[in-house]
C-alpha cells in the first residue's frame, strides 16, 4: 500500500511529490506534461516555491489526483477548495438522480446498480434486488454496501458458484481503488471484507461444460439455478463536483443466452 506524508509536512509540496512518486512519474515528465521546469517541480515539493491556484490544478490533472484530493491539494497549498461536495439528494442534482434512476431502470430486466466511493449502493434496479433477496436482514440495512452483500458470509458469497475467483477480482477492484484515492474508510472497509471465511474450493462448483466467457463471470446460484454475469463499471466525463466524481454504474451483462432468457421471462 501507498505510504503518505507525514502529518508533520505542511504545503502541498509533500502531497504533490507523494502523487508523483505514487504515479511513477519524474519530475521531468511531469514538468514536461505541465509545461514548466524540472527545477520548478522540484523546488514546489520541497516547499521553496508556492505554486500558483492554477499550477495546482494543471499538476494535479496531470497526475490523475481525485477530485476530491484536489481540493485537499488547493487547502495545503492555501487556496479555496475549488470542487463542491453536494449531497446526493440535494435539489441541485435533482436532474442527476433522475438520470441515474431512468439509466438503471431501462436495463431491465438485467441488473444494474449505482454505489459511492466506499461501496454503498446509491440506487438499485429490480434486477438487482432480485439477486439479493434472502441475503441477512442486518445487510440490507442502509447504508447497503455493495461488498459486504457479495462477499459476507450471510450475503450472496454462499450463493456465488465461483466465489475464490469473484472474490479475488472484488479485492483487486479495491486495491486499486485504494492506491487511487488513498482513502482510509475504503482501506478499513477492505480489511473488514478481506477477514471475511472464504470456502475451500468445491469442484461442483465448475461447470461441467463451461461457456466460453469473454470476461470473468459472476456465476451465482438463483432460485434453483445459476445465472451467470459480466459485470461493466462506468463513471461520470470529467465530473466537476466530488459526489459525481465517485459515483460509478455498475450493470451485470447476461453471459450466456439461458441467463438472459431466464431474466427476461421472469422480470419483464
């Protein structure tokens, strides 16, 4: 895992050089990206150049900082912050949400949800609901997070077919959200799922004829039988608020014609 600066460095400097190292760029890439000098690089991580507002923001775009780190980056370096964080169910983003709930509702009858930057499950369609039905009542308490329902053991991970190899692509999915935004409450959350029993491996659990999937499948066991998903994750073009920012889509492709089948006779 990433380390951070120390909470003894002031300035955005250590925060800028802590990204950069992160991203495995030199100061002179960097400089070269940004249009400036490896010498000006250099002198704003040690601290003897402030930079300017818009140096801030022009590194920070070149180092792919998060949104919501940005603002971090404008406060150390003595700006305002310059992106709002405007709650979900603020009228503001009225328009947002019902473009969320129209987005999921149209994938019918397959499903689709939409879950923050720690997991919790924002908006759901009826094809998802339909997949956690059964789970523990103390799951589906809000916030619901999207994790603890797949991987905790009184969710869906008794019911998932290939639960080693799904529950490996959900821990790697987090760990690179970690390294990305370096977010404590999401590294405690993965320590929380990571200390979650995980099965021994059951042979039964293979498909005797396996599909040939162009993706890894969830494939979890559903009123008798067993669906089989591909999951696409989509977020927001150049979002100008934090909430937006980490927001994501997530919709579940049926991978083999008897789960779309299924799906479409008992949802529609």
């Amino acid at each position: 895992m990433t380390t951070h600066p120390s909470t003894a460095e002031k300035g955005a400097g250590p925060l800028l050089r802590a990204w950069r190292e992160q991203r495995r760029i030199s100061q002179l890439e960097l400089a070269l990206r940004a249009d400036s000098s490896a010498r000006h690089i250099s002198f704003v991580e040690t601290g003897r150049s402030r930079p300017s507002e818009e140096m801030v923001l022009r590194l920070a775009e070149h180092l792919d900082v998060p949104v919501r780190e940005r603002n971090a980056l404008l406060l150390a370096a003595g700006y305002a912050p310059r992106y709002p964080e405007t709650p979900l169910d603020d009228p503001a983003l009225g328009a947002l949400r019902e473009g969320i709930e129209r987005l999921i509702g149209g994938y019918e009858p397959y499903p689709a949800l939409v879950v923050d930057a720690l997991y919790n499950v924002v908006a759901a369609n009826r094809g998802v609901m339909a997949l956690v039905d059964g789970v523990g009542e103390a799951l589906l308490e809000p916030p619901l997070n999207a994790m603890r329902l797949a991987l905790h053991p009184q969710g869906l991970a008794p019911r998932i077919r290939n639960l080693r190899a799904w529950r490996g692509h959900l821990m790697e999915q987090m760990e690179r959200q970690i390294a990305l935004h370096r977010s404590e409450p999401l590294r405690v959350l993965y320590e929380e799922v990571a200390a979650y029993p995980v099965p021994d491996a059951d042979p039964a659990d293979e498909p005797s004829d396996p599909a040939p999937y162009f993706a890894l499948p969830l494939r979890i066991e559903h009123e008798g039988r067993t669906l089989s998903f591909v999951s696409s994750i989509s977020t927001f073009n150049t979002p100008m608020d934090v909430t937006v920012a980490e927001l994501a889509v997530e919709t579940l492709l049926p991978a083999d014609p008897a789960t779309a089948k299924y799906l479409q006779s008992s949802l529609l």
